[in-house]
C-alpha cells in the first residue's frame, strides 16, 4: 500500500520578491526559495506549496492580497491556464530588463569569460499578434479547470483544439482567442474545431493513440501568405476532404492548403509525406527585396518582422567586405546564407533537414544568388577537418544551433578552422555561455546584442561576435 503524500502547507501574507528562470517569479522565506507562476514583484500573497526539496519550493498564488505595483492586467483570457504567455502581467519594459539580466547572468555565472558590456536589448515593435507560425492540438479529453471540475456539473462533450496543458500530456486547453497571431488562426482553428464537432468527427486520444483530426499548423507570413497544415490520425478520406473543401471555401486566403496522415505516436511531420490539397506546397518570406520559400518542414525565425532586425545584427556583426568565405550553420532554408550573400565571396550552408536545404537551394536560384552553397546532415556528421580541408577555412563562420547549442565536436572542428571572426546567435543563452566557454581558449568577446523575439515569454536571442585571438 503506497504512502499518502503529506499535503504541504499554504504560506500566508507572502511578499513575491523577484523574476526568476523559466518565466517563474520567486519568494523567499526562511531560507527557503519558493518558485511561483503568474506572480509579480510586490505581490502579497497566500502561496500553496506544491512541492517542496530541502532549499527550494514550487507553489501557486492562492489568494492574491494586494498586487504589485508592477502588476498589469493580462490580455488573454486563457492566462494562468495556458502555459504559453507567462509574463503577460508585466509591462513590457520590465520584461525587457528581465531578459537583459538573463543574458548577463549566463556571461558571467556560466560562460565566466571577460566581455564588454551588454548592448540594451533590441524589444519587438510589435508585442501581439507577432507570431508567423502556431500549432494547435486537437483532442478528446478538453481540459477542465478547477472551477468547473468543482462546479458538480457533468462534462459530456470534451473535445477541443488548442494547447497542451503542462504536466497533463493528454489534455488540451480549447482556446478560443489567441493573441499571439494574426485572428486568422483564431478563426481558422475554430471553424476546423466546430466543423469536426458538428459533423460527427472523432478528436485525438492521445492515450489511446486513435482519432482523425489530430493538428494544425498555420503559418501567417508577412507577404500575407498563408499556409494551413491540418494532421489526421486516421486515413478517412471522405471526411478528410470534405473538411477540406470547406476550409478552402471559407478561407480563400490561403494560399497553401496541406494535410498529413499521421498514425505514429508523436506529431513531428519530419518523415511524413505532406500532400498539397490546394495551392502551393509553400509560402514566401519577404526581407530585404529578397523572397524566402518556407514549406511545411522549414524552420524560419517565428517573429518575421523581429527576424530581420536579429539578421541585420548578424550581418554587422560579421564584417563582411565581400571577399570572406562564410560558413553558415545550422542554415535551415538558408535565410541567413542569402541574407549575407550580396557581401560575401561565397557562403557555405550546412543543415540537419533536407528538404530545408533544398528550400535554401531554390532560395537562392529564385534570388538569383550564385555564391552559397548547401549540405544536408548532422552538423557534428558534415562539419569535419576534412570538410574544412576542401570547402576552404572560412574567414567568418555564423552559428545558429536549436535550443542545445552545439555539440562539443562541431566546436572542436570550429576551433581547427580558426576563422576570423564567429557571430553566434542563440535562443538560448545558457547553452550559448556554455560554447563560449569552450570558445575562449582562442577567441575573445568583442559585442554582445540581446534581441527580443518573443514579448510576454522568457525566451531571449542572443547574438555574440567573437574574434580571434592575436
């Protein structure tokens, strides 16, 4: 017989004192650090422990007393809920500072290297309906909040479309407003829900892994482009199309209608054949007078218009005076590669997706650049001694790696090529500190650039020019 869990107890009159790591806020008392959602500096408030380690606490606000000064009042009406926007209480200067200081505390509690000090962050003109991409998850099991869960009244009809609830995999928060993008989606997402609930269609089971409408993406470029990319789990093709010719009639603005017929257990399309039930099987990106073909599987910077002024801070950073060799990794459909071309005497660009790379290749013929070339494969796998030995040894190399950095062979193999210059742009800086630690050996700080790309989040770029050592 398993031991009942003891319940922990609820703190009263709790004054919330700081920002802390993922999009948490922290108080302290006794001793102990206790990490809440959803609050702000100067709060009061009753705290209900949740868990509890020997220096450190996660809780909840209870019972709100007396708000922070600092406090706003939320957007969104899904907010606590939902687990996306989590600083939507906090205006959005002090976000900025927040992730200004995040960036300076991986430099130096992590990376520990000497650096000139850090440029002011670069915040997002736009702080709503910023996003070009968003994935909607369709579902059987629509999350219930404690309120109605409470309420005694029984919930006959649970599906719904929205977001994952965190720590609760199989449920879904139906959404019905989103700010984070164009109402496009809003309307997009909803009419897709309605249709599948009003015609009999069955929602995805995540336990049981059955269901036919499973997910969509849309994707809102600032063309004006739209692509829909609906995932099924099961292969009725009837229903299939008939949702389908009803999303075209109701929405003639999309320019590119896709779906996949997905029965494996996760959502990722990266091996699935996507098939092109109306329009083009892309869309394009405008930057600079140069286009940039985006398909299903591509990876492009969420925020378009934040995008270029992350580029554009690439592009300086790499000094380029049109005779270096650049090698641009982790190139995805090669915007950065084109983005620096025109001042380059050739660019090199290296990818783990293939079908990004053949997006990169038709970028570059559809903009008339004839100095990139492309490679697809793991970075560690492509990016070699003997690589380098071929291609060249670039003068400048631009790293852009995922959320872990890079592994620790792509930056020995960065080390034995010696470029001039290194502009490391990340979306992660503690993983980035982690590099430049290993970077320091041969190179040194020269700039640092924090770019904001997702208001209301923790999430901060960050982009570092490193030269070489004399």
């Amino acid at each position: 017989m398993s031991r009942k869990r003891k319940e922990l107890p609820v703190l009263e009159h709790i004054e919330i004192a700081d920002v802390a790591a993922e999009g948490n806020a922290l108080a302290r008392v006794d001793g102990l650090v206790v990490f809440v959602p959803f609050a702000a500096p100067g709060d009061i408030a009753d705290i209900k422990l949740l868990k509890k380690r020997k220096s450190y606490a996660d809780g909840r606000i209870e019972r709100l007393i007396t708000p922070g000064e600092i406090r706003v009042a939320p957007r969104c009406d899904h907010f606590t809920i939902c687990g996306g926007c989590r600083w939507q209480h906090l205006p959005y200067s002090f976000q900025l500072q927040c992730k200004q200081r995040q960036v300076e505390d991986a430099i130096q509690r992590i990376a520990k290297v000497d650096a000139p000090e850090i440029n002011h962050i670069l915040g997002s003109s736009d702080i709503w309906e910023y996003r070009n991409k968003m994935e909607y998850t369709f579902s059987n099991k629509k999350w219930l909040t404690r309120e109605q869960l409470e309420s005694g009244e029984e919930f006959t009809d649970r599906d719904g479309a929205g977001f994952h609830i965190p720590g609760a995999f199989d449920k879904v928060l139906d959404i019905e407003c989103c700010h984070l993008q164009d109402n496009l989606g809003n309307r997009l997402r909803n009419f897709i829900r309605d249709y599948g609930r009003s015609h009999g269609y069955t929602f995805y089971d995540l336990r049981q892994q059955q269901g036919l409408l499973r997910n969509l993406m849309v994707r809102i470029a600032s063309t004006g482009e739209v692509m829909a990319l609906m995932q099924f789990g099961e292969d009725d093709r009837e229903k299939i199309e008939s949702l389908l010719n009803a999303v075209a009639t109701e929405f003639p603005e999309i320019t590119s209608l896709l779906y996949v017929i997905n029965t494996k257990v996760n959502d990722t399309i990266g091996d699935q054949t996507v098939v092109t039930f109306a329009g083009r099987d892309y869309i394009e990106e405008e930057m600079e007078g140069l286009r940039f073909r985006i398909g299903p599987k591509s990876f492009y910077q969420t925020n378009s218009r934040q995008a270029y002024e992350l580029y554009k801070v690439a592009r300086k950073f790499a000094g380029l005076s049109g005779n270096e060799l650049v090698y641009d990794l982790y190139t995805g459909t090669g915007t950065i590669a084109n983005f620096v071309a025109e001042n380059s005497r050739k660019v090199i660009g290296i990818e783990y997706v293939a079908e990004a790379i053949e997006d990169a290749k038709i970028n570059s013929a559809a903009n008339g650049i004839e100095n990139t070339e492309f490679f697809a494969g793991d970075m560690k796998d492509v990016l070699t001694d003997g690589f380098i030995e071929i291609h060249g040894r670039p003068e400048v190399m631009i790293v852009d790696p995922p959320r872990a950095g890079m592994h620790e062979d792509v930056v020995g193999v960065i080390l034995n090529a010696e470029p001039e210059r290194i502009v490391y742009v990340s979306c992660n800086p503690a993983t980035q500190a982690r590099d430049l630690a290993m970077l320091d050996a041969k190179y040194r700080i020269e700039e640092i650039q924090p770019v904001d790309m997702f208001p209301h989040t923790a999430h901060v770029e960050n982009v570092v020019k490193l030269v070489k050592r004399g």
